[in-house]
C-alpha cells in the first residue's frame, strides 16, 4: 500500500520470503557495530542477538499479529510488530535501518502503525515495552504521545534468545498511548 503522505514507500504485511531480510534490519537496528550508525543501538547494554528467523516467522504466521514491513525502492528499510491484544494493541519489534535513522521515517511508521491497528481492530490504546535504561528511546516514543506508566516486567535474564545483558539493572517499562 502507497500513502500520498508517505511518497517512495510502501507498507505491507510480513511474508515467509522476508523472513531473513527482517532478520538482518532488526540486528543491524539494535546489535553489533552496525547498529552504532544510527541512535537506537543497545550494543552498550545487550549483546548476542535481538532476534532470530524463527521469531520473526512466530510473529508472521500468529493470528493476532501483523508485522509491518515497509519497503523504499524495493528494499526492506524498517518494521513494527502490531499484536491485537482485546481492548489495545501491542506495538514491538520496531527497527528503522540505521543508515535511515534520523531522517523521519521512525515517525512515519509509527504513525501508519497506529493508524492501521485502529483501522484494523478498533482499537483506542497502544502498548509497547522498552528497556527502562533507554531514556533517549523512551523519550522520542514521549515526543509521539507515548507516556510512561511505571509498570515494570522482568528482563529475561539467561535466555539468549533475546540477548546477552552487559548489566544487572535491565527491566522494561511499559509505555501507553491513546489514540484518537
């Protein structure tokens, strides 16, 4: 789909074929050196990686959950996960690539996001977690409507899967936003 606001991408839903395309974006968003081009890297925090295909593939094949994917000139350039969860949706799994970051296309996103969950399910609230430690990140989510709730859930500490903690104080933080 094409958005007049939105000239040069296009967003479509996840399928099997991008699954290692996504991948690649969302590790080089958060982890290694690469993810040190743009400002939303945690290579100071976690290390290991962010995702794997079989997650990704969870997140596309799951029947109350979408994944986002947006494309500029026919290349994969960021993503966002959007799970129905009853009266909200949650919002996860967003990676911009990094050499785009910084240029607007992080809110673009976002905003699309929240505009197809409430098309979608009707929803009127968006969820998301982030790691309480990231405070730049959690105040550009502030900066689009997001507010902190002080509602805290454990990091999984010892599973791989979702990283290797470089400290001991890593938990996330549960921001809202209502939607018009």
């Amino acid at each position: 789909m094409h958005s007049a606001a939105t000239p040069g991408l296009t967003f479509r839903d996840a399928t099997d074929a991008d699954v290692d395309a996504l991948v690649v974006l969302i590790e080089s968003a958060y982890r290694g050196d690469a993810s040190r081009a743009g400002w939303t890297t945690e290579a100071d925090i976690l290390e290991g990686q962010r995702t794997d295909p079989e997650g990704v593939l969870e997140v596309i094949k799951s029947a109350d959950s979408r994944l986002l994917t947006v494309e500029r000139d026919g290349l994969v350039v960021a993503c966002c996960q959007l799970e129905h969860r009853g009266d909200h949706a949650y919002f996860g799994m967003f990676a911009v690539s990094p050499v785009l970051q910084g240029e607007g296309l992080g809110k673009i996103v976002i905003a699309e996001a929240e505009r197809q969950a409430r098309a979608a399910w009707g929803i009127s609230e968006m969820h998301m977690t982030v790691i309480s430690v990231r405070e730049d990140l959690i105040a550009w989510y502030e900066r689009r409507g997001y507010r902190r709730t002080g509602q805290m859930s454990p990091f999984p500490y010892g599973d791989e899967r979702f990283g290797i903690p470089q400290r001991a104080d890593l938990q996330f933080e549960l921001l809202v936003k209502k939607l018009g």
